[in-house]
C-alpha cells in the first residue's frame, strides 16, 4: 500500500487541495493482471471519498515511460526519429 499526504495548493490530483490523502495499491490477481487501485480522500473538495480500479494486463511489446518528459520538447523528435528505425530494419 502506498499512502501519499502533505499535497500542497500547487498539486491538481483531480481537483484535490492540501487536506488530499492518496491510498495505492497493486495487487497480483492472476499471472497476466495486476489491479491498481486508487482512493481518493479529501473531505474540502469531495462530498466522498472515491476510488477506481485499473486492471493491467501483461504485455510482451515495449513500453516506454512518459511522465518524466514533462518539458522535454524534443521528445516528439525523438519518438519520430525511433519510429522511423523501426520502419527501416
């Protein structure tokens, strides 16, 4: 289980504020899947608690990170120029 807190008034995780308590958590139900499940808990935003389940299935294809391309205007170059030797092997 992973329990976030201490969100600042610069954080936007769905419309959250400083009082947001994020709960993860990733659970195994089968060799191919993996659940992530999230709860949202902010009682100065939200009228309730919610929570969603995104089932994640195993892949053999190659997957590539993006979140830490925030910024990174080279990075449309850099998928094109990949694409591209993919095309051509």
């Amino acid at each position: 289980m992973i329990d976030t807190t201490h969100f600042t008034a610069n954080t936007n995780v769905r419309g959250g504020d400083e009082q947001l308590r994020l709960t993860e958590r990733l659970a195994r139900v089968d060799p191919q899947t993996m659940h992530y499940e999230f709860t949202v808990d902010d009682p100065t935003a939200f009228t309730r608690t919610w929570t969603g389940l995104l089932p994640m299935t195993l892949t053999t294809e190659p997957m590539f990170e993006y979140a830490c391309h925030e910024g990174n205007h080279a990075l449309m170059d850099i998928l094109r120029g990949a694409r591209y030797e993919e095309t051509h092997r």
